[in-house]
C-alpha cells in the first residue's frame, strides 16, 4: 500500500445497504492493514474550518507571556495552552518541535463527569476562539460517532456499541502549531513516531507533507489529504480492544525540508476517547487459535494515566 485509502462517510450515512456495506468493508480493511483512512463526507463545514484556522493561527500569534497566562499547573496539560517543546512521544527525551491548546469534552454542570474533568479555559483576547473551538469539537465528535458504528459492525457488534462509552468521553481537541525552524535540531523532529492513545483520531490539516505513516515492513508512507478530508486513524485502546484486529499505526510529523524551515505548520487532531470506565478488555470475537489474547485488561482511564506519565505530562 503506497497511500492512505479514502472512504466517503456519505456511503455509510446512506439508505442504499450495499453502500454502507461497502464503507464497513473499506473501512475496516483500511483499519486492519494499515491503520490509516481519508475520510470525505464528514461534519465540518468549510466555512468553520475557515474560521477554525483564523482563530488559532491568532492565538498562536499572541506574545508569550499572554499566552503562558492559560498554561494551567496540575492539569497535566488537559485544557488550555501546553508550551513549545514540553511533549515528548513515548521513549523519546527531546520535546516535540510544536506547542498547543487543548480543548476538552463540554458537560452539563449537573453531571458528575463536570467534576472528573477540568473546565476548558477561555482566552479573553479572542471573542470567537471558544465558540469555534466548541463548534469544531461537537463536529467533529459527530463524525467519529458515525465512524465508529461503522467498526462496530466490522467487528461484528451491535452498531451502537461504542455509544454509551463516547458519550461524555474524555475526548481532545488539540490546535497544534509547528514554529518555523530557527536552527538545526539535534534529535528533535515536530513529532516523534509515536502511536495514539485513544480509540481513534480525526485530523484537520494533512493537505501537505509532513505527516507519515508506518506500514508492517518498516516503509514510511506520506499521508496527505484532499482540501475536502480528514484523515482518521485507530488509538491504541480500539486496538487493545479488537486484539490488534484493528492497527494503532506509528506515524510522526517530520521536518520540512530546509528551505521551508522559515513556514509554520498547523495541524488540528480530534482524539476521541471514552469515559474512563469503559473496560477495555479484550473482545472475546477478537480471540481464537491464531490469534490468542495479546493484551491485560485495563480501563480507559487506568491506560490514559499510564500513558500521560510515559508523555512527561502528568507525575
């Protein structure tokens, strides 16, 4: 496989049978051989894309000092601003060439994930930042609960398996910016090879080069997406449940070649997760003679707290 497949969410969504067999089927493929889809047909209006980049590339912009005002301590980097260079992937020391913002779930105030969760945190010198940001969000989240009734039915669940698990999720927007490159770095790249935690990811921002995925012989292939797609890959708790059924594939953000050091980069990734009781316990249509049981059984929240140690994000 030389390219990421592409699918259209519009097949799955339709009242035709065989087109939305036909999107399990790609779909699912996709998943189980390289981890890795285009998808076209999804909720994001062009119009707030538009505005979506608007607001980030501004804050972005912001000075320093204004924007280290919405760093939160004792968050592990959950919500608000996260600085340049303070994530590092997994077994990696440099830091990661990018800072971001975090947007997180929005929960009635009655509920008692409005405990669990930290607030999102709201940026005073960008009217529309907050509101785009929570608009992107709930579209976005839209889209892999459609996505992922489609796996449910790959793996030969009930279609609204996932459901009762994504509803209130701890799921992540994350505006990344990739600064221009002022010197050589030593070791560091924008994001080290590293696989996702959660089930899945939607990612804004793929139509250029940069992002590479890792297929089973070792060969890093260039995932690039048409103006009209996002690209959406498995995490590695959809992988732990399917027994690698479905692949969390490696992937990384490289550096530009150097005479496009001096441009940024954007990039807006939708890490959907679940609640952080969903057991992820191995599902038992996933396991037979050739394929024995790979993984422990863990929860949600016990595998994301596990892993934000592994990042330097949280103690």
């Amino acid at each position: 496989m030389t390219k990421i497949p592409s699918v259209d969410l519009t097949d799955f969504l339709s009242t035709d049978k065989n087109k939305k067999q036909k999107f399990i089927n790609e779909i699912g493929h996709a998943f189980q051989n390289i981890g890795f889809v285009a998808l076209k047909g999804h909720f994001l209006k062009e119009g707030l894309v538009e505005k979506l980049y608007t607001e980030i590339k501004s804050f972005f912009d912001l000075p320093l000092a204004t924007k280290k005002k919405y760093e939160i301590p004792g968050i592990g980097g959950q919500r608000g601003y996260v600085s340049f260079g303070k994530e590092a992937a997994k077994g990696r020391k440099e830091g990661d060439l990018k800072e971001f913002w975090h947007f997180g779930q929005y929960v009635d105030e009655t509920s008692k994930y409005a405990i669990q969760y930290p607030k999102n945190v709201h940026v005073d010198e960008l009217k529309e930042f907050n509101a785009v940001g929570k608009q992107t969000y709930q579209m976005l989240e839209k889209t892999a609960k459609y996505v992922l009734h489609s796996l449910a039915l790959y793996l030969k669940l009930e279609e609204t398996y996932f459901d009762h698990y994504i509803k209130n999720g701890n799921s992540i927007l994350r505006p990344i910016h990739y600064p221009p490159i002022q010197t050589a770095p030593k070791g560091a790249e924008r994001a080290a090879a590293h696989g996702d935690i959660n089930l899945i990811t939607l990612l804004m921002g793929a139509q250029g080069k940069g992002l590479q995925v890792q297929d089973h012989k070792g060969n890093w292939i260039d995932a690039v997406a048409a103006t009209d797609e996002i690209i959406i890959n498995v995490g590695d708790m959809l992988s732990r449940l399917s027994n690698n059924k479905l692949k969390s594939t490696i992937h990384r953000v490289v550096n530009p070649p150097k005479e496009l050091w001096e441009t940024s980069r954007y990039s807006i990734p939708f890490f959907m997760h679940p609640i952080a009781e969903m057991k992820l316990d191995v599902l038992e249509n996933c396991i037979d003679e050739k394929n024995p049981k790979k993984f422990e059984d863990i929860t949600a929240g016990e595998f994301l707290n596990h892993r934000l140690k592994e990042l330097g994000l949280i103690k």
